[in-house]
C-alpha cells in the first residue's frame, strides 16, 4: 500500500520498443523508474535515444549478451512486448532465472487462461499475460454496458464516481465559469476536475470556463451522481443494439462477449471473413460490406442501432466513420438527438486518441494504452491504491495515502506550489467514514486517503506531492 517514499526507483527492463513498449518506456521514464531497453530494429533504437532519457541495447531479446550486458539479475521487472510471443514467453522463463521477481509477457493467444491448457502462465513463470485485443474488446463490452453511454468510473470502493460527458449548445454548463457553477449549484457537492478541448486537457480553476463541444469530466458521490446527470442533461438508459464496424480480433471478441444480452450487426468487409465470422457467431447478425459508405451502413439498420462501434484495424477508417455515423444519426431522423446515440472507435495511435474523441467518437480507445495502463497497474500496485486512465483526456484519477510529513499535509489545497497547477487537482478525501469532495480549504492529514486527478505524464508529482 502506498504511503511510504520509495528509497530506490525500480528497474525495469523492456523488450521490444515497438507499440505498447515504446509508450511504456516514455511513461515509466517520466515517472522515475530506470529502465533499460533491448531492442533489434536500429531505427526504433535512434528514435527512442532522442526522446528518452533511457538505457538502450541493440540485440536480440534471445541473445544473452543483451541479457548480462541489461544488468539482468538487478532488474526487478520485465516486460516482454515483442511481436513474437513464443519470444515474450521464453524472455519470461529467461528472466526467471536470472532471478527477476515480476514477469510481464505480452501473449495474443488466449488457450494459456484456459482451465484445460497444457501450459499455465505459472508454468511459464509468467506474472501478468499481456492480451491487447482481449483488454481492447472487454474495455469496449464494460463501456456498451454503462447506462447513458457515458463513460463512468468507480473510484474510492465505488463510493465516488466520475462521469465524462460531453457539453451541447443547450447543457446548462455551457458558457458557465466553475465558480459560478458552483455558487450556482450548491445543494449537492460535485467538481469538475477536467476539461478536454481540442486536443489540449485542462485541469482547470474556478476562472475556466466550459465551452460548447466540450468533454468534461465531473466528480461525485455515488448517491449525488443522479443529480449532476439530471443537471448535466444526460439521460439514463440501457443500450440494447450495437453495431460492430470490422470483424477482426476485437470486433469479433466484442460481439462474442455481448452474446444474447445484446442485439448485435456486425459488418465486415472481406467477403471470405464475413462467410467465416457467420458460422462463429451464433447471437450476431453479420453483414458483407462497406462500412465507410453512407448508404450501407442506412440499409444495414443504422438509425435504429444505440451505439456503433469502429473496430477496423485502420486510424482512418475507424475516425471518419464515427464521424459519418454521428452526422446520419443526427441529420438523418428528424427525432433524434446527438446525445442519444453513442460511437467508439478503436485508434492504434495514442496521438490520434483525443482527436478521435474531440471529432465523431464519443469514446476513443487505444490498445496500446489499455495494455501500458494494465502493466502499470501491476507494477504500481505497491505504490498506489488505484489508478484509472480516462479515455479521451490525457489525465489519469489515482487514489493515494498521504505520507506522513508529505508536502501535502503541510499547507491547504489553495496554498499549493503553483508549479503544480494544471498538472495536479485533487478531487475528493476520505473524512469522518465517507468521501468528501476537497475544495481549496481543506488541507490533507497524514495517513488520509485522497483522491487525485493529474496528466498522464505528471504521476511523479504526484509522488513528489503525497510521498515527500
């Protein structure tokens, strides 16, 4: 459990700098940790050299020069991320004997979770399987689940939650200064603690103010969660019809695990996979055709879908045809409203992510930072409570314990280092046996539990904050 300073950053040791490796090497550098890279591919070496303060090997994640000359035997994690999973596997039996405690493999395969395969994780001395398209599809079917289609998370034992909408023309938050909003409305507590515009995220002050098409992301009790729905304009409903944009590993998994809860259409381009994905799926109705095209997606039931889903291997593809759906939705049935219907889109860049979600997504998701928010989960899991990526703001919401002594406990909220602003807000503390939203008096006590929202790429201020 987090609350005591850690004396010595851990060292960690990445192979592959391709995809998932290359992100978590820039966040785990940000945040402190010493890691070390090996890596075949000189151009990925010389691209990561430049913008990344990081121990880097050229050689291959086999050769066990790479292994003696990583200093593999004072290293505390591995992850294996290579495009090879017999090679992450084997990296994983490798590291064991060198004596590395925690193991971290990425694996497509799903037989090793099997209750019937031959090899376990254990077996392979594997801690933690990396699955990014089995992480993509579950994160997809939780978000089809949520009522009202917006993103909503359980923090704080699920006593607190945060809600990310996005802000209309008519939304009573439009136009509006925090602190007017919170003079306003003060029969309840609640705080709105990010703002995404553009591609910018905001942690912003009582003088911002909250614009039109904006997404705002607003924390609250669990029982007062009703109330800012209904002050936010956001209906309550279930979602019971999906359309599913691409038939490859995530979407077909997504379909599979929405099963007879949910009626499901799924469009597929191919002819050959479209035959192949019908005889798999038995609660799903799949379509041949092109879903980028206007007149396709009207004739394959569109306006009567509640959410469509973009799960195409293709940025492009997945982004514009959100876009296009969020246009027909809207023009295309006299009687509906933008916010009654909701899109996803699956992005392989991390740099598109917010984009995605400021244009025709609703929600924006990202294999890649699913699987490097599941690793750093694991490897943090000593040091912070919990952690929660927010998909379409660059912000993360973590519950920490203040240190005793911490800088944090010395001064109220109002009196932080400025350096801090924008980078830090805290959101709520746990008083008296409940959660209580923090304002700018409240000054944390030593051994308190606080929840905090910071930039993806600020969780060591954070550290520097609550640990001292």
């Amino acid at each position: 459990m987090l609350g005591r300073k850690k004396t010595v950053a851990e060292n960690i040791l990445i192979l592959g700098l391709g995809g998932v490796g290359a992100y978590l090497a820039k966040r785990l550098v940000h945040e402190g940790y010493a890691v070390t890279a090996i890596e075949p591919d000189s151009r990925l070496i010389r691209h990561t050299d430049n913008h990344l303060d990081a121990r880097l090997i050229q050689g291959s994640a086999m050769s066990m020069d790479c292994w003696r000359e990583a200093n593999a035997e004072n290293i505390d994690v591995l992850i294996a991320v290579t495009d090879n999973d017999a090679v992450n596997m084997l990296a994983a039996m490798i590291a064991d004997r060198f004596g590395i405690p925690r193991k971290i493999a990425r694996v497509r395969s799903t037989d090793l979770a099997a209750k019937d395969s031959v090899l376990s994780a254990a077996d392979l001395k594997i801690d933690l399987i990396i699955h990014p398209e089995e992480l993509a599809a579950q994160e997809i079917v939780r978000l089809v689940k949520r009522t009202a289609g917006n993103e909503i998370i359980d923090i704080a034992d699920g006593q607190t939650q945060v809600m990310a909408t996005r802000v209309h023309e008519g939304s009573p938050l439009a136009h509006q200064k925090l602190k007017t909003l919170s003079m306003t409305h003060n029969t309840f507590p609640f705080r709105i603690v990010a703002i995404a515009r553009g591609i910018t995220t905001t942690l912003p002050g009582g003088n911002d103010e909250i614009l039109p098409q904006d997404q705002v992301l607003i924390m609250a009790s669990k029982k007062n969660l009703p109330k800012v729905m209904a002050l936010t304009g956001v209906k309550q409903q279930r979602r019971h019809r999906v359309m599913i944009l691409g038939g490859g590993l995530v979407g077909f998994r997504v379909a599979e695990l929405l099963g007879k809860r949910v009626k499901v259409k799924l469009i597929e381009k191919d002819e050959a996979r479209a035959a192949e994905l019908s005889h798999l799926l038995d609660h799903a109705e799949v379509l041949h055709g092109d879903g980028s095209d206007a007149e396709a997606l009207d004739l394959a039931g569109l306006m009567d879908m509640d959410t469509f889903i973009a799960a195409t291997g293709e940025n492009e593809t997945n982004i514009m045809s959100c876009m296009l759906v969020k246009h027909l939705m809207t023009t295309g049935n006299g009687t509906t409203h933008r916010t009654e219907h909701k899109t996803i889109s699956l992005v392989n860049k991390e740099e598109y992510l917010v984009l995605a979600a400021t244009s025709g997504s609703d929600i924006a998701l990202n294999k890649k930072v699913l699987a490097a928010n599941e690793i750093l989960k694991f490897i943090r899991r000593g040091e912070l409570l919990s952690v929660a990526h927010l998909h379409g703001f660059d912000a993360e919401v973590v519950e920490i314990l203040a240190a005793p002594d911490s800088p944090i406990t010395r001064i109220p909220l109002s009196k932080i280092d400025p350096s801090f602003h924008g980078k830090i807000l805290v959101g709520g503390v746990y008083r008296d046996g409940r959660w209580q939203i923090a304002v700018g008096d409240t000054r944390i006590l030593p051994d308190e539990r606080v929840i905090v929202i910071c930039k993806s790429l600020h969780l060591k201020d954070v550290h520097e904050l609550f640990l001292g």
